[in-house]
C-alpha cells in the first residue's frame, strides 16, 4: 500500500504542477473532482451492500483450496489408523510339518511318515489395548484439528488477496478519474488557444499530463488484473464483480480480553497443538508399556509313528526384553516433550497475533476517521478555491494544489478504509465470527 501510495502522489504531483489555464475553468470540473470521495465505490442503496463474496462462494472456494483438501484426506488416514489400532496388528499363523521317520528294529528298518500343525497368535495385553484406543482417537482428534486450521488459513489468504485486490481496482479508479479530468482540461486549454487567450504552450503540457496520467492507469489497470489474477487462481470459485462497494468501517466494542478469550477457545492451531502433544504422550505410554512384550499363543497337534501316536497340547512364547525396548521408550518420551514445548510456542506466539490484530483493528479505525476528516475537509477547501478562483478571486496554482490536495486526500481516505475493514474482518476470522465453516469442518 505504501508503495503504490507513493507512486501515485509522485505522479500527481507532476500532472497537475505546471500552470494549464489562465482562465476560470467552468463549473463541470469541481463537480467531476468530487467523485474521488470514497462514496463513488458504493453501490446503489436500494441494492445489498457486502465488501465480501456471498458465503456460498467462500465455502466452496475453501473446501476447493489445495491445503484444505490435502488435509482432509489426511483426515482420512487418521480415521483408517484408528480402525489399525483397534483391530490390532497381530494376526493368526499357522505353522505345519510333514517328516520321515526311520526305525530300526531287529526285523529291519521301518519307514513311518509323521506330521504336525500348530495354529498361533500373539495377544495384546490389556493395557496395550486401552493405550491402542486412545492414540487412534487421538489420532482423529489431530486430523480433525489439522482440518480445521488448514480451512482457517486458507480463509486468511482469501481474505488477504481480496483486499489487495480491493485496493488496486481503488488506485485504478483514481487514476481513471485523473485522466479524465486532465481531458478536460485538454479540451478547455484548447478552446483558449483558438480564442487566441493562452499560448500553445500550455496545450503541450496538459496532453504531456494526459500521457503521463494514462501510463499510470494503465499500470494501475495492470496491478489490479494480477491481483484479480491471483485471487482466482487459488481461489476458483469466486466470481469477481466490478461494483464492490467499500463500506464505513466499524469499530469493535468488545475489549482485548474478550478477543484473547474467545479465539483462544475457538483456535484450531491450538487445539492441534494440544492434539499432538496428547497423541505424543499416548505414543510415550505406549512404548512404555512395550517394554514388557506380548506373550504368543499357540495349539499344536502332530501325528507321528504312522498314525500310531498322536500329540496335541497348549504352547506360549514370549520374547526376552533388551536394551531395545528401553530406548525406544526414551526416544518416545522425549519426542512427547518436543510436543509439549511446542503447544507452548504456539500458545505464546497467538497470545502475541492476539495483541497485534487488535492494535492493528483500533488503529486502522482512529487512521480511517482522520483521514476521512482530512478528506472531507480538503475536499470542501478544493471546492471552496475553485469557486473563488471562477470569480477570479484566487489564483490557478492555489486552485491546482487544492485540487491536488483533495485527491490525494480521497485516495489516502480509500486506502485507510479498506485496511481498516479488512483488519476488523482479520479479527472477526480468527475469532470464527466470519465466514463459519460447516458442521463437519468444527471441532468434534
């Protein structure tokens, strides 16, 4: 914003520095000036007003975003490895044999043929099963969150570039309101020179301005298409419309205690943070509880001596525990440290967001009230002077830089205005107070 508030001062000032007229300039151009006021933005006021697109196109433009998509299939993965975990990894295995068994005996060498099967499973122990249960639903619990966040941040980035957006087809219609007071301007010097009443000099200057003014709507023009450009790329269901109107800010009446306490509640970065050091402590217990192994189970039968013996009976197994075990329960434990101190990063770091968008919100409000009361007061001035100057009681340079003043003044008032909406629109966002997402995308 500053950059391109710059740009357009600079090249104001060198339209409208050089004298153009010797004469009162006709009524037509103070009346063409007053539609720099930010009032030219707004729609009809027998149409609804809304700065923002219908919340129709924001939900399907969020469910389309890349972010929101990737995450609700991670979603996705969580809820299959939650139906893992209480299934179990162990499975049955069925183990078989079939030998040849050679007996010697006095009346010669005897050729029996044996055999045997044995059915097995290892068994979760009780703990386990319970530990299993809690991280699968923990695990969903982080995906759902995941969810949530990723469809909140692509609501920020909506609403970031939509306001770029805003504020370049602003700049653009200034610009186009420039231009065509310059020709104006044209076209009265030019009546002055055939009178004989001004040197062509002057007819020069004034289409040099016209050229200049022209360029830097064509670059405004340029800057608004690549913003538009961009917001449709991410976002493709949003159809953009050429009347958006730029509505009077509001303040928040509510205090910094009331905000801080209501996005705490309702912030999907936290809850997944807290999600992820939940799970992460599930995983600790888990390996823990690891380092006593699961006993395997097994029935076998065997046929041996030709048919003539035969085995059955009831077996278990179970590993001998090592230094292994042991370290991957440390390894766990502290990656359930690493997740708590980073719940606690993110708790600090929206504390600090909280702080900023709200300054940001109340400032944004007292910045767009001054600039309207400069805007107002500049403009009336301009009007003021340029009456005067038509009864030829005023200068033409008073006259231009008033003009200049009052310009400049609207375009600051727009800028003002929209970062103020877009500010409060930011706060209300991250509070869920805007754009609320359906029922599945909520916190469960």
């Amino acid at each position: 914003m500053n950059y391109h508030y710059a740009r357009l001062v600079g090249l104001t000032l060198c339209a409208l520095s050089a004298p153009l007229l010797a004469e009162p300039l006709p009524i037509k151009i103070s009346v063409d000036l007053s539609s720099v006021a930010p009032s030219a933005h707004l729609q009809d006021e027998s149409q609804p007003k809304s700065d923002l697109p219908s919340a129709t196109q924001i939900d399907a433009a969020l469910d389309q975003h890349l972010f929101v998509l990737n995450a609700h299939s991670q979603l996705q993965i969580e809820q299959a490895n939650q139906r893992r975990r209480e299934a179990g990894e162990y499975e049955f295995t069925v183990r078989g044999g079939s030998f040849r068994n050679y007996m010697y005996n006095p009346n010669g060498a005897e050729n029996l043929r044996d055999w045997e099967v044995a059915l097995e499973r290892p068994f979760r122990l009780p703990n386990k099963m319970m530990l299993d249960s809690d991280i699968g639903a923990e695990g969903v619990t982080r995906g759902e969150n995941a969810l949530g966040d990723a469809r909140h941040e692509a609501a920020r980035s909506l609403l970031k570039l939509w306001f770029n957006w805003q504020r370049e087809k602003a700049q653009q219609l200034q610009w186009q309101q420039q231009v065509t007071l310059l020709k104006q301007q044209s076209a009265i010097t030019e009546k002055r020179i055939q009178a004989g009443d001004a040197p062509r000099m002057e007819l020069n200057q004034i289409n040099a301005n016209v050229a200049l003014a022209n360029i830097s709507l064509q670059q405004a023009h340029l800057r608004s298409q690549l913003a538009a450009n961009e917001l449709t790329r991410q976002f493709s269901a949003l159809k953009l419309g050429d009347n958006i109107p730029v509505l009077e800010p509001q303040a928040v009446p509510q205090n910094l205690d009331y905000w801080q306490q209501i996005i705490r509640q309702h912030n999907h970065e936290l809850a997944l943070a807290a999600a992820e050091e939940r799970y992460q402590q599930k995983l600790a217990e888990r390996a823990s509880a690891e380092r006593l192994p699961d006993p395997t189970l097994g029935f076998r039968y065997a046929n041996q001596m030709s048919g003539n013996q035969k085995i059955s009976g009831v077996y278990f197994s179970i590993p001998l525990s090592y230094s292994t075990r042991a370290a991957n329960a440390d390894a766990a434990h502290q990656a359930a440290q690493i997740a708590s101190d980073r719940n606690l990063a993110v708790q600090k770091r929206l504390d600090a967001d909280i702080i900023a968008t709200y300054t940001q919100v109340e400032n944004n409000y007292q910045i767009w009230q001054q600039a309207r009361e400069a805007g107002v007061a500049l403009r009336q001035n301009a009007e003021l002077i340029a009456r005067a100057y038509r009864l030829g009681e005023s200068s033409l340079g008073d006259t231009l830089v008033a003009r200049r003043q009052a310009l400049e003044a609207s375009l600051a008032e727009i800028l003002a205005q929209l970062d103020a909406n877009e500010s409060r629109y930011r706060l209300l966002l991250d509070a869920h107070q805007l754009w609320a997402a359906p029922d599945h995308h909520e916190e469960k």
